[in-house]
C-alpha cells in the first residue's frame, strides 16, 4: 500500500487537491496521513496561556480541520485516510512519519503558501525634510547674496 503524507493548514485551499487525490486512479491502494499544521501562537500570547490550554486549542484546532477536510477525501471511496497533528517541527513528525510507514512515504504539502510582503519605505520624518530643506535654501540665499556683492 502507497504511503502519501499530506501537510495542511487550511481546509479550504487543501480541499481541491485533496478532492482530486481521492478520485484518481488507484486510490483504493493509498493509505493518506493528513498532518494538521497549527499556526503559531505568537510569544505575546503565550505568556498569558497555560500549556495544557494550548494544546486543548491546538486539538480543537485540528478537529475542525478534519471534520472540513472529511467530505473531499470521501468522495473517492476507497481511500484510506488517518490523521495526526503537528505538535514540534516538522523534519522531526517527517523523520517520525517515515519511520512509522518507512522512507518510500510520498510527502505533500497543501499548506497554504505565506506570501512575503515586502516592508513598505520607512519615509524620512517631515523635521528631516524640512531641515534639508531650509539648508538648501540658506545655500542658495548665500550663493545669490555672496554674488551680488561681489558685483
């Protein structure tokens, strides 16, 4: 039996591609381990939450992430499908996963992509632009006044 170790971290992305891996051919040879990747609880947050209350949102968390992800893997039939959450980095639930259904598993990842958004120019201050400005002035001032004396 074909072994495909799936990351998802949102239903709705994943369910089109999950939909299209139930119904291809040979799907009744696969086995399918849905690995729910739980977002990052930011340190700001974390002091305030008790470990074993993370962990209760995390199991929630993936609960509703497979309950949604259910209706697109049964539409197949005979794909067999187990779920397992995250819960450290994922080479270490990868080196795990491997040694569990061994090192030929096919890896998928149906996480949904974070796009980087380039950091908008921090602009100069307006008292730095009204400084270099006042100076180009007074520059000028004293090019302009320095000439006609000179005259």
């Amino acid at each position: 039996m074909d072994t495909i170790i799936v990351y998802v971290d949102d239903a709705e992305y994943a369910k089109p591609l999950l939909q299209a891996m139930a119904q291809a051919p040979g799907a009744d040879r696969r086995h399918c381990v849905l690995v729910a990747c739980a977002p990052r609880i930011t340190h700001r947050v974390s002091r305030f939450v008790s470990n074993r209350a993370r962990e209760n949102w995390r199991n929630k968390w993936a609960d509703k992430l497979f309950e949604a992800c259910a209706p697109a893997l049964a539409q197949g039939g005979g794909l067999q499908v187990s779920t397992m959450l995250a819960r450290g980095p994922l080479p270490d639930v990868l080196a795990q996963l491997q040694a569990e259904h061994g090192t030929a598993a096919q890896v998928v990842d149906l996480r949904r992509p974070k796009l980087e958004v380039a950091a908008p120019k921090a602009e100069a201050p307006m008292l730095r632009k009204l400084a270099g400005t006042l100076a180009g002035i007074g520059a000028l001032w004293s090019v302009l006044i320095g000439e006609t004396l000179a005259a």
